[in-house]
C-alpha cells in the first residue's frame, strides 16, 4: 500500500480532474494502455474495482494497493502527459494550476525516494546536476532479492569499485559498474521470472515472438523491463543507459572507433548510477 496521505488524495484527485469519476482525458482504453505501458498492470484488473469501476475509482484503489515506488512512478508519468498535453495544446498553466502540480510532483518524488530539494515548476524529469548531487549512504544488497553467492560477488565488486576510483581507474572502475548493474538485474529477473516475462518491454524471438531466454537479454533489455515493471524509476533508466554505454568500452575496438577514452569523471558518474539503481531496487517491494 502507497504511503499516501488523505490531504495528498485530494491534492492528487484535483490535479487529475477526477471530481465526477474520469482522470483528465482518457477513455477506458487509453487508460488501460497508459497505465500499462507505465507499470505493466492491467488497471482493469477486477482488484482495482473494489471502490467502483469508474476511471477515477480504479486509479484510488491502485493508489492504495501498488508500492510506494509503482504508485509514485504513475503520478509522475501522468504529471508529464498532463504538462505534455497543455504544451501541445497551446493551453497555458495557470497560476494556480502550477502550484498544484509541484505539489503532486513532491508527493511522486518522495514516493519515488528522489529529493525534493530542487523541486520547481520545471519538467518532472530529472536532470543530471540534479541526479549527480544525490547523496547515498551504507550502499549494500542486503535487502535485494538475489541469491545470496551472487550478493556475495557483486558486494566484492561494489568494494573494488570504490577502490578503483580512489587510486583514478577509471576504466576499471567504469566496466566494474557496468558488470554489477548487469548481475543485479539479471538476478532479480531470476527471482521474478512472471514480471519480467511478461514485461511488454521484453526482447522476443522475431520469428517466434516468445520471449527470449534471459542468457539472450542485452543488458539495455534488462534496464528497460526493470523500469517498465516499475523496479527503477526513469531517471535511473536513463542514465543507465549511460552506464551501459561507457560499460561497452570494454571492447578495444568500441573504445577506439568512439575516439572517448573514460576519466575519473567518467567513473564518478557511472558510480552514480550504480548506486542510485540499488537505491531504487532496495525500496521496491512486491506487492
């Protein structure tokens, strides 16, 4: 159950125009699709009719079914079509309006666990200065659902890394990252083989379109079914992506053809990444 409170509700319901049973323009279908493609749920499902089968009645319920990690990434999904769907639409914000929606997006950060402190009126996607200045403190996989041999080897690792970079090895420490990031996830994928199957994010057989066994996925793959079942949130996505990008330099000849060669900077950053991936992976919660 999301960790929501009854001011938050109201807050929440104003934004999403659900006064008389809808949520902002979606129709039945649209809903269902919006709300998949973000979590990978079904809001359809018959466990989010338990308060009525309205749009607005299926969004409260999910609100007080889902984790605290699936609800916030909801409410920041739909706070970006809302604010999208103005732009495009040529409708200007409102005074008023904006201060409502900052006030939904601190409730979808402090959902997500992402700092409030430079929280404004500007898009809800996080940028890199503000992801760069995170703070993360007794790091450690003690709460991640993987084996525990694998834990024990990516903790070896985490401690190598934080050595690599104190003594500027930065491409050790870059390609350390990478392989850790790719071990958690695919240890997670083990243990939670229905979510990540029937991910719509899943890499499938182009002949077959079954989903491929998780020895084929690509590191990308795992990044995008991790988000897409709502274990990461989309900033760490992102720049995960970033991580998987510098982590191919393990290949001399991906190195050489890009003309980059990774600094301790380059290895800050993808410690970054690391950390706020496990970050979010330790909050996440089955429901």
């Amino acid at each position: 159950m999301a960790n929501l409170r009854q001011n938050e509700f109201l807050i929440l319901e104003k934004q999403f125009a659900m006064e008389k049973g809808y949520v902002l323009d979606f129709s039945n279908p649209s809903f269902q699709q919006f709300v998949y493609n973000v979590c990978g749920l079904d809001i359809y499902n018959s466990k989010y009719d338990i308060r009525g089968d309205s749009k607005a009645k299926r969004l409260r319920a999910f609100w007080q079914i889902e984790t605290d990690i699936i609800v916030g990434k909801l409410i920041n999904e739909m706070l970006a079509y809302w604010k999208t769907s103005r732009r495009v639409n040529n409708i200007e914000i409102k005074k008023e309006e904006a201060i409502i929606f900052n006030d939904c997006l601190i409730i979808a950060n402090r959902l997500r666990g992402v700092s409030n402190k430079t929280t404004s009126n500007k898009d809800s996607e996080t940028t890199k200065d503000e992801f760069l200045k995170r703070e993360y403190k007794d790091i450690n996989l003690d709460n991640l659902d993987i084996d525990a041999p694998v834990a024990e080897i990516l903790m070896s690792r985490l401690f190598e890394i934080q050595k690599n970079i104190k003594s500027e090895s930065a491409l050790s420490a870059v390609i350390l990252c990478g392989s850790v990031l790719e071990g958690l996830l695919l240890g997670l994928a083990i243990k939670n083989i229905n979510e990540f199957n029937q991910s719509t994010a899943s890499p499938k057989n182009r002949e077959t379109g079954k989903v491929l066994p998780f020895q084929d996925w690509t590191l990308s793959s795992l990044i995008d079914v991790t988000h897409n079942i709502g274990f990461i949130g989309l900033d760490v996505k992102k720049f995960s992506h970033s991580l998987r990008d510098f982590r191919n330099y393990i290949h001399p000849y991906q190195q050489m053809s890009s003309g980059f060669t990774p600094d301790i900077d380059t290895a800050k950053i993808s410690w970054q990444v690391l950390q706020a991936a496990i970050s979010d992976l330790t909050r996440m919660k089955k429901p």
